[in-house]
C-alpha cells in the first residue's frame, strides 16, 4: 500500500517513492517465480491527474526456478515497467462495479499489488531455460547434457542387455517377483563353484 494523501489531488503535483518490499506470496507461475518475502525494489512516480493518481515506475524482483529441459536451479534478476492510473474511489461518475479493467484508490491508498502481480507474471518467462540451447537430460540415464556434450551410451550398452536390466526392472517394481529371477553370473550357485 502506498500513501498517496501528499499529493494533495491537486493534479500535477508528483512525487517519487523509492521503497523495497517484500514479495507476496505465490507471485509467479509453478515453473519460475519471485521467492516470498525476498525484497522487490521500486522505483515510481506518482502523479496527480484529474480523475486520480497515475503511478508509473519499475519493480526489480530476483526470480527463482527451474530449466524445463534439465531442471537446473535458476536464479535470474527481472526488471519491469508499471503504469497504471488509479481513480479516485468517491470520483463523482457512478461507479461501474463490473468495469474490472479500472484501479481504485482506497481513500489515500493505492494497492500496487494487483497491477506489480500482472507485470511480474506477462513478464515470466513460460519455459524458463537456464540456456536458450539447453540440450535438456539423456533419455536413457538423466545426466544433464548440458555438463557432458559427449555424452552417449554407443556402444556401451548391448542392446540385449538393456532388455535385460529392464525385464528385471519390471519384475523388481512388482516386489514379489524379483527373488524368483534368476540371470547369468548372479545367482547364488555361481559364487559357490569354486
Ligand atoms: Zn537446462
Ligand atoms: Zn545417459
């Protein structure tokens, strides 16, 4: 909330404000947002027009996150711009209460939440990456591509056995099974035929 009685109503009459405040919770989308409580430093104009105060600045928010590709931890600074007139709330022109697109002053007051909270998210990006190329994790380990370009499982693995670790796989995951398998070179009778 800030105080906008030095104003006056006297249109033309400004101030500058520079605050920091402390982030609301859930400002942001599930991949990327601004962590809650960590500080959002402003910097705005407030300025008296006719019909209410016209607030217009810039909001510097540290954003935390994850790559959706390889899920790496992201930390990424995001500056952005705010305009927004607030009108006063006992204006003489009857109040539409469905016109949602118009911000009131609470008496004194303005809300910069709401109109910080739009800027924040339009201004996030939908797919974070923690690089434009992000080559995103192997498919068939989960290493993360990104430390290890050359990164291949070639010919390492015989494709017999890769069928083979996953039939045992299944047969684990179903709990019961997996003592009955018996596969070459490990079960108890080969270590005892010496
Ligand atoms: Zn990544
Ligand atoms: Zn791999």
């Amino acid at each position: 909330m800030l105080d906008t009685r030095e104003l006056g109503r006297r249109p033309g009459t400004q101030k500058t404000v520079t605050t920091t405040e402390e982030a609301p919770a859930d400002l942001g989308i599930d991949v990327i947002g601004v962590p809650e409580s960590s500080g959002i430093d402003l910097e705005l104009r407030l300025e008296s027009v006719m019909e209410g105060v016209l607030v217009t600045g810039s909001a510097a928010v540290q954003l935390e996150g994850q790559c959706v590709r390889c899920l790496e931890d992201l930390h990424e600074d995001l500056e952005v711009d705010l305009q927004e007139l607030y009108v006063y709330d006992d204006a003489g022109a009857p109040v539409d209460e469905d016109d949602e697109g118009v911000r009131r002053l609470e008496g004194d007051l303005l809300d910069l939440e709401p109109v910080l909270r739009d800027a924040v998210v339009l201004a996030l990006p939908q797919n974070p990456l923690c690089r434009p190329d992000c080559p995103g994790l192997c498919a068939e380990c989960g290493a993360r591509l990104a430390d290890d370009p050359g990164h291949t499982h070639g010919e390492a693995l015989d494709p017999r056995w890769a069928a083979l670790d996953r039939l045992k796989q299944d047969e684990t995951d179903d709990g019961h099974l997996a003592r009955t398998v018996k596969t070459p070179g490990t079960s108890p009778g080969d270590d005892q035929e010496d």
